[in-house]
C-alpha cells in the first residue's frame, strides 16, 4: 500500500496541481459569464404608421381599408430604436389574390430596417372593402 502513495509520487503530486488549476480556471470563467449582462435592448412606439396596400395583381387603388393607420412597438438595440424614425417603418397588407372583399379581416405585416423587431401591432388586422364591381 506505501508503495502505491510513493510510487511516481511527484507526477501524482503535479497531476493533482494542474487538475486544481483546471478546475479553478473553469469555474472563474464560468462566474465570470453568469454576471455578464445580455444586450440591453429599447423598445419604441411608433403612433400613426400609414398601411399601405399592395398586390401582384389586382388593382387595388379601389380597396379600402379600416384603419388606416396602425401603432407599432418596436425592439432593438438602442442605437438603431433611437435613430429609427417613423418613415422608416413600412405597414402594409398584403391583397394579392384578391379581387372582391367585404369587411375581409387581413394581417398587418411590418418591415423594419435591419437590427430591429415588431414586438406589437396595434390593431394586428385590418378590414378590407372592394367596392362593388357594376
């Protein structure tokens, strides 16, 4: 059994340092990014975002759609939200297929420049109307 303890003893001994090492480097840096803080992001409401209409086929100066006006709340870092202005941000529904609608309930899509996030749309949907066709 003595034998065992003295045997290669220092190699023993330096394995048992550098394992003491490796553990305590590991749980440092593991500390370390416990306490790192995520990136702060902002979030902006932007009131009375015009929606604009668009379609692949069909002419749609004749749609008319309620509101026309949406609030949006946008997320992002704080030095894009803060430079990001109201003419930036393009709602728009989206009537392609469409040829006649009444009170026809579409979804609000957004298209923000890149580093920011719809976080709301305020309503989500709008309501679609095609004038009667004679």
């Amino acid at each position: 059994m003595r034998d065992w303890l003295t045997k290669d003893f220092y190699w023993k001994a330096f394995s048992l340092l550098m394992a003491i090492g490796i553990w305590l480097t590991v749980r440092h840096e593991s500390e370390a990014q416990a306490t790192v803080l995520p990136n702060p992001t902002q979030n902006n409401t932007y009131h009375d975002v015009p929606v604009m209409v668009i379609s692949a086929n069909a002419d749609v100066r004749q749609a008319r759609i309620t509101p026309q006006t949406v609030t949006a709340t946008i997320s992002g870092s704080p030095d894009v939200v803060s430079h990001l202005q109201r003419n930036q941000i393009y709602a728009y529904v989206n009537l392609t297929g469409l040829n006649s609608a009444e009170n026809l309930p579409r979804d609000i899509e957004i298209s923000l420049p890149k580093g920011a996030t719809v976080i709301d749309i305020d309503p989500p949907q709008i309501s679609v109307t095609f004038p009667k066709q004679p």
